[in-house]
C-alpha cells in the first residue's frame, strides 16, 4: 500500500493561532475584571455557607464535630495566599496541566492496550494517539515548573506553619499526612519525596513512549515483525507501572488539594475522566481527517469499535462517580461528606456538579446507544466534543473548589487559559502528525484490520 501524509496547512496554523490568541486576551481581560471588581458580597456569601456547613455538622456526635472544627481551624489561620483573580489563573493553570497530560499519556495507553491484546482493527489509527503523546514532554516541563509558581496557592499542605504543634496553629490531620509529601525530610520543608515522584513519572511516561515510538516507526522501513514483538513488551511493561504511577499521580495531583479529604477510589475516577476523554480526543481527530480525505483505511466498522469504548467507558465513568459519592453519601461521615457539600450546595459549583453528569453521562449514553450512532461521523463529531468539555469541567470541579473555596467562577480567565493549552496541545499533535505516515504500511495486522467487519 502507498504511504500516506498529513499536511499541515497555513490555514491549520493561522487558525490555531487566532485560538491561542483570543484565549490570551480572554485571560487578560478575565484577570483585569476580576482585579477590579469587589468581592463583598462573596465574602458574605462564603461566610454563610462556612456557618451553614458548620452546623451541618455540629448535629453529628461530638468526635465528628470536634474533626470538623479542626479543619474548619486550618483554614482561619489566614492562608489566602494571592488575590482572587491571581489565584483563579493559578487554578486553572493546574486544571488544564493535569487535563492535557491526561490526553496526552492516555495516547500512549491506548497504544499500549492495543499492542498487548494483539489488537489488529486499530493498526490504521495508532499514529494518532502517538501524535497526541508527543505533549508529553511538554507537559511534564509545564507541570513541574507550575507547581513551584502554584504551590502556596493550590496546595495548602505547603505551608510550613501547618507542621507546628497544634496549639500553636499545626494541623494534625495535615501533619499525620506529611511524610507522604516531605519524606526523608522534615515536614514543612521541601516536599522531596512529591516533587521526585512527580519528575520521576514523566521520565518513566516519556522514555517508554520513546522506545514504543521508535520500534513503530521502525515498521515503516523494515517489514520484520520483531518490531511489531518489541513494541508488545515495552508496551506490557508500561501498563504495569502505568496502572500504579497514574493512581499516585491522581493521589499527588488533584485529591491532595483537598488535604483532609481522600478517597479510595479516586485514582479510578481520574483514570476513569483520563482514558474516556482521550478516546474521545482520538475519535474526534480521525473523523477529521477522514472528512478532509485523510486515513482511507479507516472505515465505519473502525469508527464503530472507538465508538463503542466511548460509549462504554462513559458508563464506567459514571460508575465510578456513583460508587465513590453512594458509599460517602451513605456513610455520612462529615469529613468526607464535606467534599460533596461544597460542590453541591455551593451556587458557584453547583452547576457544574449537575452538567458534569449530563455532558459525561447523559448526553453520550443517549446519542450512542445505537449501533448506527457509532458509524456515522456527523453524530461522533456531535458527541466528542461534549465528552472533551465535558470532562475539562469535571477537573475544574476536581480542582477549583479545593483552590477556591467559596470564591471560585467561571468565566473569562478559565475559558481563555482552556483556549491556549487547547490550541498549543493541537497545534503539536498536528505537527507531529507530519513526521511520519499516517499508518504503516508494514505492520503486521494491517491486513486484519483493511478487513475488519462487525
């Protein structure tokens, strides 16, 4: 078969750049109108609900009080950090840092999924995930560098009086928590073991993305199937340290703005808003350019297959999400009913906690339950984007509350900072595309997949 290449057109670029941009002036206008603009009434509105959960769970026994009481101290101590507007941009910095990396390390899950199970009706589309996963190293540069310029304000286990004896303002649930962070070190001082870990991650995520990449495009040139056998085993080993890294990963992240918070579950549910939103990120990209005369090889049956994994990756989201929330609701413990409450009785988010359901289980569950639904590009095109958005607002929902608190808000500074990773994560997932052909020619299951009918 001839080889076949995706152009990536001025128009592409120009396009992207005028995203980047508008994003930019957004954020910029975003932060100036929310600098200047009074926060009056927030206060009040957020010492009203302070009060209010306060008594929510003052009618629980005394112990649960008391913890409560203690967490609500922590937060007293005056650890506001920057200004609202600054500390909205550092939020949703981390928001679309954690969003992206997930996009762009799920490409080379993906990858590795279909190397594992011998999976042949993929061989056609792989060179998309790989694209995407070149965000990775990106990604890691911007996450490590971000944490120290975010750390104080998102992180409120970084600030050193939280170590000190209680009486003089320590927090003991934070302190019990501390050599997570700070080991070998003292607590309070530079969280070495979190920072390694995090380093470490990208090192391991970026070098076995390499060496699965280069026995890939190998393939291109050379027809022997020892290619096809090297990718298998770097790809089996990734899922083995993927399927532990990714759950510290969502533990260090995310679940750790929320100190006093944990759940068993979470690494699940990040993987879980990771993986569907990459499949729809693949998805969406392969209907692009087949419409634009791209991946000939590609036929319904494929789109069908993909299809299906959103579709029921998406119901196992929303199993995650029901399981985690029914055993907090039913146990009813107030420090990790607390976690709920914000998010639900908080007009700032509780809008987003109901649209999180509609755009990432509804609305996907409803438009894909037919077998025709998977195999028409006009109806993945309307799907895919609602699973993207929608599991952007599900980190904003993971994140912003823990940063915020009763403060948080949507509007420009969050629709601008979505806008410049949006366009910078596409425009290197296009250029990358252009380095090799769109499929290889060579691979060993090609044949399998030109044939593949369901």
């Amino acid at each position: 078969m001839t080889e076949e290449r995706f152009s990536f057109t001025a128009k592409a670029k120009r396009t992207l750049l005028i995203i980047g941009i508008v994003g930019l002036v957004l954020l910029i206008v975003g932060a100036l109108t929310t600098s200047s603009g009074g926060h009056g009434e927030e206060e009040s509105h957020a010492l009203n609900t302070i009060t209010e959960n306060s008594m929510l769970a003052s009618a629980d026994d005394e112990q649960h009080g008391t913890a409560t009481a203690e967490e609500g101290h922590g937060d007293e101590e005056g650890h506001h950090g920057s200004p609202t507007w600054l500390k909205r941009v550092f939020s949703n910095l981390w928001i679309n840092n954690v969003y992206f990396t997930g996009l762009a390390i799920i490409g080379v899950f993906f990858i590795a999924i279909q190397y594992a199970a011998q999976a042949g009706w993929s061989a056609g589309m792989k060179r998309i995930p790989l694209a995407m996963a070149h965000w990775l190293p990106i990604a890691g540069v911007l996450m490590v560098i971000s944490w120290f310029a975010v750390k104080s304000d998102v992180f409120h286990w970084t600030h050193a009086d939280l170590y000190l004896p209680v009486e003089e303002g320590g927090d003991e649930i934070i302190k019990g928590k501390a050599s997570l962070w700070y080991w070998p070190m003292a607590a309070g001082t530079f969280p070495i073991f979190y920072v390694v870990r995090m380093v470490l991650f990208f090192v391991l995520w970026y070098m076995f993305f390499i060496w699965i990449k280069r026995e890939m495009l190998a393939e291109d040139l050379d027809a022997n199937v020892k290619h096809w056998y090297k990718a298998r085993k770097y790809s089996a080993i990734f899922l083995v340290i993927f399927a532990v890294t990714s759950s510290i990963a969502a533990w260090d992240w995310v679940m750790s703005i929320d100190p006093h918070w944990f759940s068993t579950m979470f690494g699940w549910y990040m993987f879980a808003s990771w993986w569907v939103n990459g499949l729809a990120a693949i998805t969406l990209i392969v209907v692009m350019l087949k419409q634009n005369g791209y991946l000939k090889v590609v036929n319904a049956n494929h789109l069908h297959d993909i299809g299906k994994f959103i579709f029921g990756f998406s119901i196992f989201w929303t199993y995650i999400w029901f399981s985690q929330f029914l055993l907090i609701y039913y146990a009813n413990i107030p420090e990790e009913t607390v976690y709920f409450i914000q998010r639900i009785e908080t007009s700032n988010y509780k809008w987003v906690f109901f649209l999180n359901l509609i755009l990432n289980f509804f609305l996907p569950f409803l438009l894909l339950m037919t077998r025709d639904a998977k195999r028409h590009m006009s109806l993945l095109k309307l799907v895919c984007p609602i699973v993207i958005v929608g599991h952007w607002f599900d980190f904003y929902l993971m994140v912003t509350p823990g940063v915020m608190q009763f403060e948080g808000g949507f509007g420009f500074i969050e629709i601008g900072m979505a806008m410049i990773f949006l366009a910078a994560f596409v425009w290197v997932t296009l250029q990358s595309l252009t380095k090799a052909p769109l499929y290889a020619k060579n691979h060993p299951m090609l044949q399998e997949s030109l044939h593949h009918h369901i």
